[in-house]
C-alpha cells in the first residue's frame, strides 16, 4: 500500500481505522523480525490478524505453532471459526484433538459455552474415540447441567447423539445412577434408552499413527508343515463395538519376498516407509539373515538395501538422529553385543559403539537422547531388570 503508487503512498501518514494498535504492533513486529513473540491465547489473536489483514506468511507461521499446541482450551476456541477460510490447517487437527480428547475437553472451564450443535456434531460422529460410551453421555450431561436453561426438546436432540444400544450392562447402570440434572425430567432418560436402535452404528476411528505387522512364524495346526510368513497387514481402522469391544480392520501391503522371515528388525525413519532386517527365514541357526528391505508408499513391491555387516536374528531396529540401530541380536546361536547404524543417504550399514554385554529376545526405545534396552537373554541367563544405556547422540560409547 505504501510503496505500490497507490493514493496513500502519496502522503506523509495513513490513517487505519479499523485495526487496533496491538494487532498493528504485532504484524509490524513480525514484518522487520519474522518472529511472533506471543503465546496461547495470544497466538489466536495474531491469526485472527493475520488472517483479516492478509499477512499469509504470519498465518502460516501461527497456524504451525497453534497446532503443535493444541489443548482443549485452544480447540474449543477455534470451534467458532470452523467456516473461516484460511484457518482449514489448524482446525483439521484441533478437531481431531475433540474427537480424540472428549472427557479431557468436557472437563475444560469453558466447555459449557460451545454450542449445543457443535456438542451434538462431536457426539455424532462415527470417529468420536472414547473408552465406553459412557463417557459421551458423561460430556453431555456435564453441558447440560451447565446449562440449566436448556429446553427439553434440545436436550432430547443432544442425548439422542449418545448411542445407547452400544452401551454394556454395566455402562447403563452407571447411566441410571447418574441420571439428568435438573429440571430434565428422569423419564426423559428412560425413554431415550427404550427408544435406543440395539447395538446401534459402530463408531471408528482411523490411527494417526499405523501399526503395521510384518511377516513373523506362520503357524499351522500341524506344526510339523509351519514355515515363515511373507504377509504384511497394517491397521486402517479400529471399531468400537459393544461395551469393550474392539476390532480392528486390516488391510494388506505387498508381501515380503519369499521365502518370508521371522525374528527380524523393523522400523520407520520418516513415517512414510519401512525397513526390515535381519531375522531368519527358517529354524536353523543357518538360516540367520544379514539382508535388509525396504518399502515406502510410492512403491509397489519391496527393495533390497545394503545388507547388514552381520547377520542377526532376535534384536531390536530404533531410529535415532534419522539414522536405523540394529542393537544386539543373535547369529548362528551366539548372542551378540555389537551395534550396527544405518545411513539411509549413503545406503550403508556401519559399526557403532558395542553393548555392555551380548543380549538377544530384548526390546529397546529411545526417549530424550538415552536409550533403553529391556530384559532380554544371553543364553546363560534372562535379566530381570532393564539395562539404561548412556546417550547415542555422541554416538563414541555405550555403557550401561
């Protein structure tokens, strides 16, 4: 507006009438620093700026940082901006985070002030995640008991959102103790429950996260003919049934190449694909595996990557530092202490630091730069106690 020729770019001032002095001092701020130095609720306030003033790259900025901080304070006050255009990104996850979060939300102090067509869209919804459908009708009796001025026909819409017939025996005791607040008369509740469709739509929910299983030891009846799985199945949905209930929906990948493995290693570096290594492909301690595979979602079958520098079965695959960890094992009988890391832009498998001592059947996880290694088995004997190993990020030494 200043420097583009247009009329206020002629003068030596230009007058804003319709922005306030702290949502100027913020964008002004933001334009010479590309730093918005501001917090929940402030954060929403600089969007909402943003957002009305055109300042695409600051809504960008403030949209991330909303969603890497979503809570249900914040989801609850982005509901009201559900049809904003500009704002799609971060209410896509804030209301996830509602459907995945509902008692923790309902608990919130301002959670009685959302409206009773947004409380019955979240109840409604086949992808609600609670425990037991308990819970559901808990968020909407703590609304209605907030608001005592209800009218009973809303109510009744409201309650009728909460899927009754999914309920156990147990739940629906819990809901007659419970009952309406007040001035909702009892009988309502009872007619709600008599009229409920029996077992009633299933809710569901996608993961955000897959779990995925790779191959493993085929079983048979007749143990004498099992022999190794080359299947993979992820999880693309879970169900919540009746009660307790729960079933999972399984999809297939593109199989591992035959003849399958089992006790193998595997894992994600980026979300978007897998590496598996190691294991064996039969029983024999002949049969140990150096191999390693990999396959993303831009790819029809598995492919073949630098193999390990030795062969292992029976050990853990963790990502650190964007790099693979093959820790431990067992080959060709003997437990292993040695440690291999995976870069995958070289595509090369390289010594690293060794273990206290050889382990295999062992688990490991990496939380806050250390990592854990679980009891595991050196032939000799099996731990009792899990082992804490000093930080890979110096990536120079292990010790336990």
């Amino acid at each position: 507006m200043l420097l583009s020729g247009m009329r206020e770019s002629q003068g030596t001032k230009v007058c804003l009438r319709t922005i306030s002095s702290q949502d100027l001092r913020l964008l002004v701020s933001f334009a010479y620093s590309g730093v918005v130095r501001e917090r929940w609720p402030g954060l929403l306030r600089v969007a909402q700026a943003a957002l009305q003033y055109q300042s695409s790259s600051c809504l960008d900025l403030c949209q991330r940082a909303l969603a890497q901080s979503l809570c249900p304070a914040l989801c609850l006050a982005l509901f009201p901006m559900v049809e904003t255009p500009g704002l799609e990104k971060v209410w896509g996850k804030a209301h996830r985070y509602l459907l995945t979060h509902l008692p923790a939300v309902a608990l919130c102090p301002t959670f009685p002030s959302l409206p009773a067509t947004c409380l019955a869209e979240l109840l409604d919804s086949d992808e609600l995640h609670i425990q037991e459908e308990f819970e559901a009708f808990m968020a909407a009796r703590r609304w209605l008991a907030a608001n005592p001025d209800t009218q009973e026909s809303e109510a009744k819409a409201l309650l009728r959102c909460v899927r009754f017939g999914r309920m156990s025996t147990r739940e629906l005791r819990k809901v007659r103790a419970a009952g309406l607040p007040p001035p909702l008369s009892p009988d309502l509740l009872y007619q709600l429950m008599v009229e409920a469709e029996i077992p009633g739509q299933e809710r569901w929910r996608e993961p955000d996260q897959a779990l995925v299983v790779i191959g493993g030891d085929g079983l048979r009846p007749n143990m004498d003919r099992r022999q190794p799985s080359c299947k993979v199945w992820w999880a693309r949905a879970f169900h919540c049934g009746m009660g307790l209930v729960r079933t999972v929906e399984w999809c297939r990948l593109p199989d591992l190449p035959a003849p399958g493995r089992f006790r193998h290693g595997a894992a994600s570096l980026t979300g978007s694909e897998l590496y598996v290594c190691g294991g064996q492909d039969f029983y024999s301690h002949a049969n140990t595996l150096a191999s390693t595979l990999r396959w993303s979602s831009s790819q029809e079958d598995w492919e073949e990557m630098a193999p390990l520098c030795q062969a292992r079965s029976f050990f853990p695959l963790v990502v650190f530092d964007g790099e693979l960890y093959a820790l431990g094992g067992r080959d060709n009988g003997v437990a292993l202490n040695s440690v291999e890391a995976y870069n995958p832009e070289l595509n090369v498998w390289r010594p690293a630091p060794a273990l206290p001592a050889p382990c295999f059947a062992h688990t490991a996880a990496i939380l806050e730069g250390r990592l854990y290694l679980s009891p595991g088995s050196d032939w000799l004997k099996t731990e009792s106690h899990p082992k804490t190993v000093s930080s890979l990020g110096s990536k120079d030494s292990i010790t336990s």
